[in-house]
C-alpha cells in the first residue's frame, strides 16, 4: 500500500512520454503534433515534481516555519520553471512556424509536409 | 574551465568569425534579428561547452536548439520552414528526454554538479534508476549528434538552412552532442560497469551504422548540401566510435577529430554557399561543368574533400590516426573498416561532386539522379573572394602544425577522463599502419569517385550488374528517409527499445 503513492508520479510521468510520443507518430495534423509535444514535455514536469517531493512537507517557505521543519525540495521547483519557459518557447516557435507553412502550401498535414519532396 | 571545453569553445569562437565574414551582405535586408540568433546560437554553445553542471547543460542545450529551430527556418520558405518543423520536433523530444535522464540522476545523487553526481554514482554503481539516467541522457544527446537511426532530422534541416547557418550546424553543433555525452559518460557514469558496458556495445554498434549509413547515402545525393548533411552523419559515426573506445588515446583523437572536421566541413558548406550565389544552383547534375566560373572554389573543395577521405595532414588526419590506434591497442582493430569506410565514402562523394561541377565529368549519373533535390538560389551580388576567404581560412586551420594541437587534444583528454580510467596504453605515436591506414582511404575515395565518374567509359554490363547490386539497397536507404516527422520518432522509440533490451541483456 505504501508502495503505491510513491510509485505513482513515476508511472504517470511514464504514461505521459508514452501517450505524447504515440501521440506524435500518428498525427495527422500539425497543430494537434504540437499539443503531443507538449504532453511529452509534461512528463518532465511530473517527474521532476516527483523527484523533489517530501511526503508530510511544507512547501519551502520558512516566513511562519521555524529552519528545519521538512519541506518539499525548492530546487525541483527552479528546475520546472526553467522548463516551463523552455517548452512555451518552443511551442511558440513552432506554432508560428507552421502558420508560415500553411499559408504556403495550404495544409497542416505532416504526411503531406515532407522537406524537398514536391 | 577544462582543456577539452575551452579548446572546442575556441574552435567555435573561430567558425563564427569566419561564418558571419561570410554571410556578410548575404540577405538583402540583414534584419537585426539574424545576427542576434546568430550570437544566442553561439553563446548556447559556448556556455554547453563550458558548463559543469547537469542542468545547465539542459538549459545551454535549449538555448543553442531554438536559436537552431529559428535560424533554420529564417527565409520563411516552404522547404526550409518543413525542414525546422522535423528539426525542432525530433530535438525537443530528444531534449526533454534529456530533462527526464536529469531528473533521475538528482534523484540519485541529490546535486546537479557533474562530480557531485560522480561520487555519488560510484556509491551506488548498480542501480537501475542511474542506468535509466544514463539512457535517457544519452538519448538527447545522441538524437542532437544525429546517430543512426536518429538522424533523420539532421539531412532535412542542414540542406534546406541558409549556407552560413549550415556551417554552424555541421561544424559545430551536431559535435556538441557527442562532447556532451562524452562529458557526462566520463564524468559522471564513469563508475557504473553496466553503462560501460552499453557505451562498449550498442554505442559502439550505433556509431559504426552511423559510419557506414552515412557515407552511403552521402555517395546517393545530388543536392550538395544534403550530401554534406549525410557525410557530417558519417563523421559523426567516427567521434562516437573514438568516444566508445573509453582510453585516452580514443577520447584525445575525438577531440582533435571534432575540431578538424568542424573547420573542413565548415568550409565545404561554405563551397556550397558559393555554388549557390555564383552558379544560382546546388543540384550536382544540374550544375555539371557549370563552377568554371568559380574555379578557386573547386580548389577548396577538392581539398576539402580530401581531407574528409584522410589525407594524412592537419587535424582530422592526427584525430583519425589516434581513433584507429587506440582501436588497434584496444584488440578492436576490426573497426578500422567503418573507420576507412567512412572517410573514404564521404570523401569519394565530395570528389565526386567537385569533378562533376567544376570539370564537367561524369556525364552518366549512377543512382544519384534519383535523390532529392530542390531549385534553392542565393543572391549573387557578392564578390567570389569574400565568400572564399573565410573558406580558405577554414581549411589552413585544420591543417595547422598538428604536433601542438596534438599535445593540446592528449592533455585535455587526461583532465576529460576520470581519473583511474587511464589504464589503456597511454598515447601511441601513430604507428606505420595506421599511415598507411590514411593513404588506403584516400586512394579508395579517388578510386570510388573516379568510377562514379567514369561510368560512360565501363562496359554496359558492368555498369548494369553494379546497379543490380547497388540499386535496392539503395533505394530501401531512400525509403527510410521519408521526410515525415511521425517516421522519426517511431525510430526514437524503437531506439529506445534498443537502449532497455542491452541493458536488460547486459
């Protein structure tokens, strides 16, 4: 029983890699590509929240707490944010690039959207 | 700061000057905004080079990668905006992946510090959560170096780029890739037996079909930076075979392997960019005696080209000499083949392009004419001289008096590796078979590209029952390469399986 909440965040963080990257295989459509990518990208946050957490933890803000109350793992957090940032980036890279793409060749289909192949 | 890092960031400081000397007047309207990209783009590397510490490893990774994406897809035409939309989904994968494998290894080890993280590996070497770090590391890394079967983004992206951001990606970034796992696999796995034990097989075995893959389809294209694209796939193949090798002797030669086809290739993209602008084409058939114009650059890129197959002078030679001497003291010398396979391929196939397009040969093509090509033109108001210059100076760089370098590339390597990993025989001199190792490869591309090119003189039947052998092999290697981003990452995850089935079995 006790295995089981500490086992959790790992298999969704797996689930989500899996899920993302099917996701990504099979798409028809670029925007929806996109929204997978993300989803791969939200295993990273799952994990990395997984690895800092501390059952029973306040979170690492010792305003009201005297020093040494347990608390959940602060740099997990700095982790995240840097990812957070990273991954609207590239979402809004991406998006962009594909609504330069369609206005060219008129679709969002990655079959149809093969480099050099006319 | 350490030999190894601060050595390639010096390497890379110079490719830059010599890029941005070249792409001087090439965008009628130069907007700020390329030669910011262009300094993120760098500074991204420079800092990946530099760093310590795992993460910011991850965050110079994603900085170089999307200033990559955007540089890829600068002219906002069809090919190239399909070119950075595989680029930039393939390598966010790969990079979160990454952020994944670093997740772990704090959960081992508590630090972000790559000798932190070390110690704490080498207190606890066997366990499977330090292995998955290492898969899932290894992973981003090597789909950023463009391994076989990860690869596939790398020919898409480096063709369609503008010239002098193709420089950058060939020289400099995709060898990143394998720095970085050099420097994590030395640093911090460098306790853990199994992860050697997978770095010794199935890197191994990735890096030799990176070899052989490689110089393949390089000698299958047409369009010449696609075919550049695919040689970089095949050098690449190199570095991770003298990475895996884990002796001094290897890791010393990837280093100055790394630096040599950097400035090479950097200047073969740069004969690439001037086909470009003077003769308004890329397509190697379509351009068939059409360089007279630009003749010094034929110049350059024979050289070029010769240096690629292992001309025994300057850096490359000196890196591929110490890669096949340590292969040779590490009881492997069967690696030499996709080692000599490799240069020769690649150089055979830049031969084979420069004799076509500056001298007029080869009039008949033999399986190239199927490839990929599109109708790219760059503008042509710039003088031959300033885009050859900084190409020149590429190419007297890499072959700069090796012996300094060499004493640089066995230092740097010592402070690379852990300590204690030394055991392998220290630093060879490169022996007499390994030089005449070099001259096999380069008579073998001369050979290879003087038959490519001589075609219309061999007897018919010759020629047909070469193509009947040579033909379907080659056409399956064109399947594999669809274009289609899903295809892509159903490789990522086969690889993936790969990685789970050699630690499973190991």
């Amino acid at each position: 029983m006790s295995l089981l909440p500490s086992l959790l965040p790992w298999a969704v963080a797996a689930w989500l890699l899996g899920v993302g990257l099917y996701g990504i295989v099979t798409s028809r459509n670029f925007v929806h590509l996109i929204g997978c990518l993300s989803v791969v990208q939200s295993s990273t946050y799952v994990l990395l929240l997984s690895v800092g957490f501390r059952t029973g933890g306040i979170a690492p803000i010792f305003y009201t707490h005297p020093p040494g109350t347990p608390a959940v793992d602060p740099m997990v957090h700095a982790l995240v944010l840097t990812d957070v940032v990273v991954g609207a980036t590239v979402t809004a890279l991406l998006l962009a690039l594909i609504l330069q793409l369609h206005k060219r060749r008129g679709t969002v289909d990655p079959e149809a959207l093969r480099p050099m192949q006319p | 700061m350490d030999e190894a890092g601060g050595g390639f960031a010096t390497v890379i400081g110079g490719l830059f000057a010599a890029t941005l000397v070249f792409a001087w007047g090439y965008f009628d309207e130069v907007h700020a905004h390329f030669h910011v990209l262009m300094l993120v783009f760098m500074a991204g590397m420079i800092g990946f080079c530099l760093t310590h510490d795992v993460f910011n490893t991850f965050v110079w990774f994603e900085v170089m990668s999307v200033a990559a994406f955007a540089l890829t897809g600068y002219e906002l035409k069809a090919d190239p905006l399909q070119g950075a939309l595989n680029f930039t989904v393939v390598n966010s994968v790969g990079s979160y992946l990454l952020l994944d494998g670093i997740g772990l290894l704090y959960a081992v080890g508590g630090a972000l510090d790559m000798g932190a993280l070390g110690a704490a590996v080498a207190r606890a070497p066997a366990d499977p959560v330090v292995a998955a770090a290492f898969v899932l590391m290894a992973y981003g890394l090597l789909i950023k170096s463009a391994q076989v079967p990860f690869h596939f983004w790398l020919p898409d992206a480096h063709a369609v780029a503008p010239s002098p951001v193709s420089v950058m990606f060939s020289g400099a970034m995709v060898a990143l890739g394998i720095f970085g796992l050099a420097r994590i696999s030395f640093t911090v796995f460098a306790a853990s037996t199994a992860v050697m034990q997978v770095i010794r097989t199935l890197l191994l075995g990735l890096g030799v079909a990176s070899a052989l893959v490689g110089a393949a389809m390089a000698l299958l294209q047409r369009h010449l930076k696609r075919l550049l694209a695919f040689s970089t796939v095949a050098h690449t193949g190199v570095l991770l075979i003298g990475l895996e090798l884990l002796s001094p002797g290897g890791a010393s030669g990837m280093l100055l392997y790394m630096a040599g086809h950097g400035l090479v290739k950097g200047a073969l993209f740069m004969v690439a960019g001037i086909l470009l602008s003077v003769c308004g084409g890329i397509d190697e058939i379509a351009l068939r005696g059409q360089g007279a114009r630009a003749w010094p650059a034929g110049v350059a890129m024979a050289a070029g080209g010769l240096l690629l197959a292992g001309l025994p002078a300057g850096l490359m030679d000196g890196g591929f000499g110490r890669i096949a001497d340590a292969a040779a003291a590490g009881g492997q010398r069967w690696l030499w083949l996709p080692l000599v396979a490799g240069a020769a391929g690649t150089g055979a196939a830049v031969l084979r392009a420069a004799g076509r397009i500056f001298l007029g040969w080869g009039p008949v093509p033999c399986g190239e004419d199927r490839s990929l090509t599109d109708q790219e033109q760059e503008k042509n108001d710039r003088p031959l001289w300033l885009m050859l210059l900084p190409a020149l100076a590429l190419l007297a760089g890499s072959c700069v008096e090796t012996a300094g370098a060499g004493r640089l590339a066995t230092s740097a390597a010592a402070a690379f590796m852990p300590p204690g990993a030394a055991a392998g025989p220290a630093f060879p001199q490169p022996g007499a078979p390994v030089i005449v190792l070099a001259w096999l490869s380069v008579v073998l591309a001369l050979l290879l590209a003087a038959w490519q090119l001589s075609r219309q003189r061999l007897p018919g039947p010759l020629n047909r029952s070469a193509q009947r052998v040579l033909g379907p092999p080659g056409a399956g290697l064109d399947f594999l390469h669809s274009g289609a981003v899903g295809d892509y990452i159903a490789w990522v995850v086969v690889g993936l399986a790969l990685f789970t089935a050699a630690f499973g079995l190991g």
